[in-house]
C-alpha cells in the first residue's frame, strides 16, 4: 500500500534492504539529497491524489481512495486493448495516460464507477520485472484533468522500479519458502536416514528418520559431533574418518557399517557427498544413509540356496559319473560271471578248485547287485509307489554299506517276525537309507 504520507519511509526502506539496485552514485551524499527530493516531489505531486499498485497476483491501494471503490475497482484484473488504465497497460506493456476518464474510450465500461468516486484521470504504468514478464501495474488517480510533466515520469519510473524490487524480492522469498517446505517434507518423510555436518563435522540438519534408526530425537543432534552423542567408538571412527575424507577431498564416499537400533542390530549403506558454495569451496557435507539389513538377510539367503544348488548339481554329476561307471564294471562283471559259471561247471564238485570256483560266481552276483543300486541311485525317474518288502531292500543297502566300511567293524541285523511291506518307491528307499 503506498500513501503519499508513507513514501519516505517506503524510499528509505527500499535503500537500505537494496542498496546494490539503486546504485553506487545514490549511496553518496549527493545521491541521499536527490533522493530525498524526490521523495518530497513525489509527496507535493500526490497531494489530494490517489495511488495504487496492483501486482499480478495481489492488488493494494492507498487509504485515500474509497473503500468501496477498492473493492470494485481492483477485482477487475483482466488485461485488454479497452479495459482502463491499468488493464490496457497491463496488455500493452505500455503506459497509458488517461487525463479524462469519463470521454478517454479505454474506461468505457468502467467511467461510471468511477464517477461515483469522483475520480477524473488516471495514469497507469506497467511494472516489468527483469526477465521482461509482466508483475503489475502502478496507477495515479486524479479528481481533475492533468497531464504528466518531466518530473512526474522521473518520480513514476522511480516508484515503478522500487515496486520491482520490492515484488521480485517477495516472490524470490517466496519460492525460496515455497522450495524449503517442498524439500523439508521430502527429507523429514524419507525412510533414509539425512543429514547435514558443517566443516568441524557437528550435524547441522538431521530428518525424523534417525530417530527410528537411534533412539535419540532429531533435535539433540543439531550442533554435536557423533563423539559428543556417545554413538559407539566403530561409528564415530568409521563417520569420522569418512567425513574428512570428503571435505578433504571433495570427492563422494560410499560405506557400509552396522548399528545397534532400538530394534536390534541392522545394517546400512551410506553415501557422504561435498556441498559447495557460489565459489566452489566446500562449506558443507549432505550424508544419506539406507538401512539393508533386509537386503543382507536376502543376499545370505540366496547364497545358502546357491551353494545348496551347487552342492546338487555336484552330487548329480556324481551320480552320472557313477552310473556311466557302473556301466562298465557290469559289462566286465558279466564276462568274469559267465565265464566262471562255464569253469563251475566243468569241474568234478569233488575237485579242489569246485568250491574256489563257486566262491568266485558268489562274489560276482553280489558285485552284479551292487553295480545295479549304482545304476538305480543314478538313474532320474518318477516316483513310483507300491508294496515292497521293507527287509530285502534293508539287506541290500547293507551289502553296499559292508564293502565301504573297515572290515573291523560287524554290521549285524535282526528282523522281527513276520513280513513288513510298505507303500513306496523302492530305489527312493535305497537312496535314503
């Protein structure tokens, strides 16, 4: 709102918060004294006047004008070849003079309202910020007829250019709110651990998430180092030694490391980067750390199957290299079987070499069942259940156990009477046993 018994104070205000924008002459003497007469100007040349700023998306007016006149007059925010002072030169970029409001076309539709208020010119000038967009306009208000001299443009450029500043200045702290808030309830919302250490590595920002992560609240940390929150002595070297690195060398930082939470020990991996400012010195360093404890469960998880895996496909070309094996030894056993029946044979049973003979054929039938367990166990088929006699099967598996044991130790065996028969796959049987 500018009154024209506030526009010294407005002009001093905007001196001392932008110095750099009015310029290295108006800081001298010289300058404050021109200043000053303008200010003075510009307060004689508004006397019984009206003034009024209508930003892009905030309108204010000076107490002179009405109330009602106000509430009417500044709703209207549309821009056209025809719509006042201000619209036209909101759409023309251009100012607009108006020195009779009730004959100048541009306020057709508006002369009336303004007849009530007893308002006779206006003089509207658009305020274009820097990048050359649009952020309002600045307006006069007569009650007689007048047209602009020399230094009524000079103190309206002034103004103009003070409503600039002023209107960017805002809407830069507005975005910067605006962005802070955005980016605040990112971090404060993120499941990751955040965090901010200045160059004597004391946390200057902590997220809520490191409350979950530690037990201790966000707000104790500000302003401490990880030895002055009593963290443990693995941590504080591990943080410490990774913190300097980075200011040291402005180079990111990947670690792993373990902690005890409230809930029981868990895992994380963190990544520490340099945070630089406008010259590219290094003023700070943004730490983002995740917990992977469900990760590392995961990974061991996998790796016990992976070496289950492998341990099978092992004992699988085991098997195939056995069974090939066995293959081979059956093919000589029944040239040694066969021809020790032709010897058995042929030989009196009241020869020496009968019973050698018949020794011989024994040990070969046994070696002949064993080589076809070999080849059974080896062999892939489906499951095939039916009713097997639980003791041959037992017998079997004992003659194979027999010749894979030291001959010092006996295997005995002693079976209940009667048959036992289950329903099962027979070589499975063999398998397990």
């Amino acid at each position: 709102i500018l009154d024209h018994r506030g526009a010294d104070r407005l002009g001093q205000k905007v001196k001392d918060r932008f110095p750099d924008q009015i310029g290295q002459d108006d800081r001298d003497d010289k300058g404050d004294q021109r200043f000053h007469d303008a200010v003075a100007q510009f307060d004689q040349m508004v006397d019984q006047r009206c003034r009024t700023v209508v930003d892009v998306t905030r309108a204010h007016a000076s107490p002179v004008l009405a109330r009602i006149f106000c509430a009417g007059a500044l709703r209207v925010r549309l821009a056209g070849w025809a719509a006042g002072s201000c619209g036209t030169a909101a759409f023309r970029h251009k100012e607009v003079i108006v020195t009779d409001i009730q004959t100048d076309p541009l306020w057709a539709k508006y002369r009336d309202i303004a007849a009530r208020f007893g308002l006779r010119g206006c003089w509207s000038t658009p305020i274009m910020g820097t990048n050359g967009r649009l952020l309002g306009t600045f307006a006069m208000y007569y009650r007689t007829r007048d047209c602009p001299e020399l230094a009524h443009h000079e103190i309206i450029a002034f103004v103009t250019q003070t409503a600039i500043l002023a209107i960017e200045h805002q809407n830069s702290l507005d975005a910067i709110l605006v962005s802070e808030t955005r980016y605040r309830t990112l971090g404060d919302n993120s499941p990751d651990v955040i965090a901010r250490y200045d160059r004597a590595l004391r946390f200057v920002y902590v997220n809520q998430a490191i409350e979950t992560a530690t037990g201790i609240a966000p707000s104790q940390f500000l302003g401490k180092t990880f030895a002055e929150l009593g963290m443990p002595g693995a941590q504080v070297a591990l943080w410490t030694a990774t913190l300097e690195h980075v200011f040291k060398t402005g180079q990111a930082k990947r670690i792993e490391f373990d902690y005890p939470s409230p809930s029981g020990p868990r895992f994380w991996e963190g990544i520490a980067v340099a945070e630089r400012n406008a010259q590219g010195e290094i003023e700070s360093m943004l730490a983002i750390s995740r917990d992977i404890t469900e990760r590392r469960v995961a990974e061991a998880e996998r790796n016990k199957l992976e070496a289950q895996l492998r341990q099978s496909q092992k004992l699988q070309a085991l098997g195939t290299l056995a069974g090939g094996i066995a293959h081979d030894f059956n093919n000589m056993l029944m040239i040694i079987n066969g021809n020790a029946a032709l010897a058995h044979n042929k030989v009196p049973v009241e020869h020496a070499i009968h019973h050698n003979l018949r020794e011989i054929e024994k040990a070969g039938e046994r070696a002949a069942d064993l080589v076809k367990q070999i080849i059974s166990f080896s062999r892939p088929h489906e499951n095939q259940r039916k009713p097997v006699q639980l003791q041959p099967i037992i017998e079997d598996t004992l003659q194979l156990l027999r010749a894979t044991v030291p001959a010092n130790i006996q295997i005995q065996t002693h079976f209940g009477p009667g048959s036992s028969i289950v329903m099962a796959d027979a070589t499975q049987l063999t398998k397990y046993l």
